[in-house]
C-alpha cells in the first residue's frame, strides 16, 4: 500500500471529505487529490497539521499504527492553532497574555 492510499484511507476513517481535509492543511482540493493518487508527496507542514486533524501520520508514512489513546484536538482548538500561527510574534505574546488572564480569571489556578 503507498503514502497515498494509506492517506486515503486515514481521511476516510475519520469522517472527512478531500476538501476538507485540503482547507484544514492548507492546500487545494486538487493537491490533496494528487497526494491521495500518490503523484505528489505531503510534506511536513501538511502532515503537522493532518495529525492535529486526526490523521495517524505515522501510518500514513510507516504503515504502523500509533496508540489509540492519543488525544486529537477539536475543531475549535484547532482554529486557534492555525489563527495563533498566522499572527506576527507580538500578536502572539499579546494573545497569550490576553489568554493566560482569561484562564487565571476563570480557574485561579495555571495548569504545570
């Protein structure tokens, strides 16, 4: 089996359709189409954020499976991840302060 029906297969396990995976990592329908026939090859960014989406990467490259009880982030933290990304350094430091207050405000304790 290639990189690309393995992808595939990954895409379909959990739920999700070529374009949506393709928007989520940051490429064209069509450039995920390609990857899926295994004429052109991920790389790491694509792969980075598949994982995030719940693609077992390590199968997809390897054919080995990861544990099943590795955590998978939402939707939701997913989009902070890729706005959080896409913000300049500063915006950063701003956001994670902005946030660090609010999650202060709300447990009153910072996780370790």
């Amino acid at each position: 089996m290639t990189i690309g029906e393995r992808l595939k297969e990954e895409r379909l396990r959990i739920g999700i359709t070529q374009s949506v995976l393709a928007e989520h990592c940051g490429v064209s329908k069509n450039t995920q189409l390609n990857y899926e026939k295994n004429e052109r090859s991920p790389d790491g960014a694509y792969l980075e954020i598949a994982a995030l989406v719940g693609v077992d990467v390590l199968y997809v490259i390897t054919g080995r499976r990861l544990p099943a009880d590795l955590d998978v982030l939402s939707s939701a933290e997913l989009d902070l991840l890729r706005f959080f990304k896409g913000m300049s350094p500063d915006d950063q430091v701003s956001f994670l302060r902005v946030a660090k207050g609010m999650f202060i405000a709300s447990n009153s304790v910072l996780p370790d």
